[in-house]
C-alpha cells in the first residue's frame, strides 16, 4: 500500500492495516471464429451453388497442420 508504506502498522482507510492493495481490471474477453472454406471443383459451377448443396458426402479428407 502506498498510503501506509505496506508496513501494516499502520490501519489506513485503503488497506485496513494489511499492508497491500487487492485490486482487478474489469476485461470482456469476446472471441471470435475466423472460419474459411475451399471448394475445389473441376466445373463450371459457380461456387454458391456448391456450398448450399444437400446430401451425403461422399469423401472428405482431412490432414495435419
């Protein structure tokens, strides 16, 4: 405490003779997904109509970073 000089001999209003300060900074934390999508196609489709399209997959394939 910088009012009693953090001895706590001293009972200050700030610290109640505890000899430091408990204090916080109030934070809102908002996180936010980033996705992306590749489509790779060998078609003249435009790709919002691949995007929206419904069914089964048929193959996906995943790999590591």
């Amino acid at each position: 405490c910088t009012f009693c000089g953090g001895s706590g001999q001293v009972m200050c209003s700030k610290c109640q003779g505890r000899g430091n300060l408990r204090w916080f900074i109030m934070l809102t934390v908002q996180w936010t997904n980033h996705l992306d999508d590749h489509i790779v196609e060998r078609t003249a489709l435009p790709d919002e109509l691949i995007r929206t399209v419904r069914g089964q997959t048929a193959f996906e394939e995943t790999s590591p970073r």
